[in-house]
C-alpha cells in the first residue's frame, strides 16, 4: 500500500513524461526508478520532525521520503539533510540527476482527521494524556463529559489501538494506556482539523508575557470570564524553551466574534490585524474542565492541547512542541 501512495505522489509533481515504477518494494525502503535513476524512498505515515529525524537515522538512509502532509519542521530538516520529499498536497523538493522539482502544493488538499475524532474524542484523549486513568468513570468525573461520549470515545481509542480493555464488557469497563505516542500523533493530527476558524487578533506590547497576562487576566476575571493560554505562552511556564515564538495565544468564553471583541476590551486591547496576540474560543467543555492553573498564575490548557497548538505555528514552534513533548512523556501517562 505504502508503495503504491510513493508511486502516486511522485508521478503527482513529476512532468508526465518522467516514468515512476517500483524497482523493489523491501517493506521500510521501496526501490523507484524515477527517470532513468534508482531513488530510495521511504513512507512517513505522519510527516513530523519526529518521524522525519528517525527515518534519517536509518542504514541506509533514504533519499526520498514521502508523506501526507510534510510539516515545516520536517521540510527544513530534510532540506538541510540534502534529502528529497514530496507529500500528497503537490508539495514536493527533491533533485534526481538532472531533474529538479520545487513546488508549494495545496493545504486544500491535505488529508482530513478520521471522521471519528470527535470533539469528546479530543477531550478525552487530554484527559487520558494529562494522566486520567482511562476508565469511564474517571473520565466523566474529570472531563464532565457525558456517559456515552465518554464510552465511545474510549471505545474509539481502544478499536485504534492506543488503549487496551481489560475486560471485554461494559461500557465503562478499565483500560490502560497502549500506545500513548501513536496516542498523542493522531490527537495532534485531528486537532486543527475540527479547531473552529472563529479568532480574534489584538495588540498587546508585553515584554514579559508570563507576568503580564497575569495582570491583564484580572480583567477577565473580574468579568468571571473563563480564559487559558495555550501554544507558547503556555509552554513558557510548562515546560520553558528558549525561543520566543509568536503568535501569543489564549483560549476565552466566547461564543462568536462579539464575545471575542468584548473579552478583549475588558483586558483593555484592541483588535489589530496582524496583533501578537490570538483569541479564541475554547475548543471544548472537556478543555475548558482541564486547564490548570501553573507557576505564579497562568491558567493553561491540558499540555497535549499546548503541544497540538504549538505545531501550527511554524518550525520553531515544532520544536518547542518536541521540548515540551519530551518533557511530559518521559514516563506514559498511565494515571
């Protein structure tokens, strides 16, 4: 299967006139004659730095890699390793004797989440990965989830592999954490698939961000306005990296854009296009139910969320995502 998408993608971006056929297919590498050149190629099931980092250590190493979508992070990884790629959006960077492609591709195309992701699914997935044991009990107390979201969400994850039943009755019965990094990969995929796209840019000019939106916070509260950050701001306090990556971002109560502007006055900002900082509603009750409250006083969303955010803000970003992953799966969450 792995061969025949290589074969797909390639064929996709090279000029029709360029034949593409698999020499031999040896399961991690598949051999392609691509022109009248024999290329090593290899299959990312997720193009992420991660992946892309752990496919380059390989003996040999590839000279082409393929994946659905291929991030920024991993873009500029494989760009500085001399290494070719291509996704399946139509991007693609690679030089095969005299043959050079370069091409930006279409995001429009990049493949959907799994349409069972839902948003319960993605709040219990936070749940399980912040250390909830991934019972259902456990997880409507800690999410406030209902009893059948919660069910079938466990039932999902366990039927994709990351969780494990014990029991193989009851809707409620316990499970333990399988595959926590398959876990955490497919979580991080499916959330900016279902992220709403309603968002509000203000200008701020904080120079501490971590100490001043503590301060401006109190305008929300004082409002008994729910708020969390997320992305960098949360990461800052979570687990500190030493580049500062723009935009600033916070989750808020609201509803529609109306709420967003009204948030922003009561912290005293005004929206600006292009503004540092991001507002945005919160993704989910179950989030929302998850933030906690770390350092001197920012309240942050669940770490998975942060890390999931994180990777949507360009190659610093990724890896500050990969820090703070680091940081927090040093030991599987098992509850």
């Amino acid at each position: 299967m792995s061969a025949d998408r290589l074969v797909a993608a390639a064929r996709a971006v090279l000029p029709s006139s360029v034949p593409v056929d698999v020499i031999r297919d040896a399961g991690t590498l598949t051999d392609l004659r691509i022109g009248r050149s024999r290329v090593r190629a290899g299959w990312l099931v997720r193009g992420w730095p991660r992946q892309v980092r752990e496919a380059l250590s390989t003996s040999p190493q590839p000279e082409l890699l393929v994946a659905p979508v291929m991030s920024p992070g991993a873009r500029a990884l494989l760009d500085e390793a001399g290494v070719g790629w291509i996704d399946e959006t139509g991007a693609a960077q690679l030089a095969i004797g005299s043959l050079f492609v370069s091409r930006d591709g279409s995001p429009s195309r990049a493949p959907a989440a799994k349409a069972s992701w839902k948003r319960a699914t993605l709040g219990v997935a936070e749940a399980v990965l912040s250390g909830t044991e991934p019972t259902g009990s456990a997880v409507v107390q800690t999410t406030g989830l209902s009893v059948g979201s919660v069910s079938r969400a466990l039932a999902y994850l366990a039927e994709s592999g990351f969780l494990a039943a014990d029991q193989p009755r009851g809707r409620l019965n316990a499970r333990r954490i399988l595959d926590a990094d398959g876990l955490l990969d497919s979580y991080a995929e499916a959330v900016p698939a279902l992220r709403a796209d309603l968002e509000l840019r203000v200008g701020v000019v904080w120079r501490d961000p971590t100490r001043e939106v503590i301060e401006a916070a109190s305008g929300w509260e004082q409002a008994a306005r729910s708020w969390a950050a997320t992305s960098s701001l949360a990461a800052a306090v979570l687990a500190p990296f030493l580049t500062q990556i723009a935009p600033l971002e916070i989750y808020v109560e609201a509803a529609s854009l109306a709420d967003l502007q009204l948030a922003a006055r009561e912290i005293g900002a005004r929206p600006v296009e292009g503004g540092r900082l991001v507002l945005r509603p919160f993704p989910g009750s179950a989030t929302e139910r998850l933030c906690e409250t770390v350092g001197d006083g920012v309240r942050c969303v669940p770490w998975p969320r942060v890390y999931a955010d994180l990777r949507q803000t360009g190659v610093r970003g990724e890896d500050a995502a990969e820090h703070l992953r680091e940081h927090f799966m040093k030991e599987p969450a098992h509850g």
